[in-house]
C-alpha cells in the first residue's frame, strides 16, 4: 500500500541551539521511499544521521542565532506486509536469539518489565501459544487501561500506568512492551504515521518478537494495522523522541497527516474472529 504522509513542526529559538529530529520514514526491505521533501525555513545546516542499532533517520539542525524555525516533511511511502499463522509463531528460545534481539529483553527507561513480572506470569503465563499470549495481554491493556489525553507526562512509565490505568498511546505501548519482556518476549517500541488516526498526530505502537519475526501490536486500537508508516523503533520513547531539543527553545505547533494514495485499502485489525498476524518484516 501506498501512503502520503506529512508533518510540520514550528519552534522558536530564544538562542541559539541544536535539535535532534525524527520525523523522516524509515527505509526497510518492506517500506520504500518513493518521492521525499524536507524544508528547513530560515535555512540552517543540517545533516541526516543513522542510529546503530535501527537504521533510524534523525536530522540534526544546528540553529546559529536566535530565529522562528518551521520544518515541513513530505513523503510517498511504499509499505509491504506479510499475514501470518499463528501457529507458527512460538516464543524464540534465549539460545537462537541475535545479540540485538536479545537487547530488548531488558528492562528500560520506561518500560520496567522487572517490577512487573509477577503481574505478567500470574495473568498470561498460562498461555501456550505466542501469539494469543501477547493479543490476550494487548486486549488486557485495552480494555483497562483508559485512553486519556493529557492524563501523562514525558515521565510516566508503565509501572505507572498499571496503577493509574490511564494513558495515551506511548503509555499503552510501554505496557505492552514490559509485559512482554516480563513474559521472555523480546518487544520493541514503534512510532509512526497513521492512517485513519483521530485526531492526526504521531503514533506509538509496539512489536513482539515472536517466530524470528517482529510482530506488530497496537493496544489502543486507534488505527488500522496495516496502515502504518514506521518512522522508528527502539527499547522505549527515550529512544524514539520525534524531537530532542538542546537550547532555549519553545514549541509552537505540530501538524500531521497520513492519507492512503490507493482506493483499495482494507483495515487489518486483531479484533476479528481468526485474525492473522502482520509482520512489516
């Protein structure tokens, strides 16, 4: 499927500084970039960057003096996906996992899979397959977890959002993700563009690691799976921060928007009888 995404940032810099941005859609085997735009207005240097762990895009910009800034990103992106049985989708043994897999095991920033592990094996350990054990503990983050704009910060952790039980779709991610990894499931934060998203904005999901492949989950329900433009992956947010910003600067605006380029396009959820699961990879 085809998707035309788009985002535009506004900032204004009080001094001069630097921001770290991550905005750029991702390159992979299963998503291509067929035509791509990025402005800079007032022009200042920039260089695009590559994580060593993900392949992940990030510009840096480096603003010389204080001045407004606007960043306007456009893209016609090429996604693929593969439907899959969930019976082939065991839970990897820790002695055939690569080194990079296993990173993802680990407790992190946001994402304390140690202080929930009893949680985790009391509730799903039960499960046979991988697959249900992973789609029974997204549809549990769903259905008790209340999504709730404005109801977190950029400090809450999925400890927290156990005991508050309401988030946005960074905090239904980091649930997910430490549930898994408190289960022996390697899982992987994602961020992206949308489609069919409401209202527009970027948007956390999460990826378990299940049959060699990295399985994707979205605990919110927000969107349609298969409509998604990956824009990064990593342990957590920490990782996947659409902007990190270093000076004296305020946010101004954001705007984003993820619109399918074909007329065919089928939503791909979870929530149908017999659902397959879909791996970008």
């Amino acid at each position: 499927m085809r998707f035309n995404v788009s985002s535009e940032l506004a900032y204004q810099f009080r001094s001069p500084g630097t921001l770290i941005l991550n905005i750029h859609a991702l390159k992979t085997s299963s998503q291509q970039i067929l035509e791509e735009f990025f402005l800079v207005e007032p022009y200042f240097f920039y260089e695009e960057l590559l994580s060593l762990s993900a392949d992940n895009r990030f510009v840096r910009i480096n603003v010389t003096e204080p001045s407004p800034l606007k960043l306007r990103y456009k893209a016609t992106v090429d996604n693929s996906y593969t439907l899959l049985d969930p019976s082939d989708l065991y839970e990897v043994p820790l002695r055939d996992m690569d080194a990079l897999v296993l990173s993802y095991l680990n407790p992190s920033r946001y994402c304390q899979s140690d202080k929930l592990y009893r949680l985790a094996n009391n509730m799903f350990g039960h499960i046979e397959n991988a697959f249900e054990k992973v789609l029974a503990l997204t549809e549990w983050i769903y259905n008790n977890v209340e999504y709730l704009s404005g109801s977190t910060n950029s400090q809450t952790s999925a400890y927290d959002t156990v005991t508050e039980q309401a988030g946005v779709c960074r905090d239904f991610a980091h649930l997910g993700i430490a549930l898994c990894r408190a289960l022996t499931i390697p899982a992987r934060y994602f961020t992206g563009y949308s489609y069919k998203l409401s209202p527009p904005d970027f948007h956390a999901c999460f990826e378990a690691y299940l049959g060699g492949r990295w399985i994707i989950f979205d605990p919110t329900r927000l969107a349609p799976l298969n409509g998604l433009v990956k824009i990064a992956t990593g342990r957590d947010a920490a990782d996947t921060a659409i902007a990190s910003i270093f000076g004296d600067v305020q946010f101004d605006a954001i705007s984003v928007t993820c619109e399918s380029a074909e007329d065919n396009f089928v939503p791909h959820s979870y929530t149908q009888l017999n659902a397959r699961p879909l791996s970008y990879l």
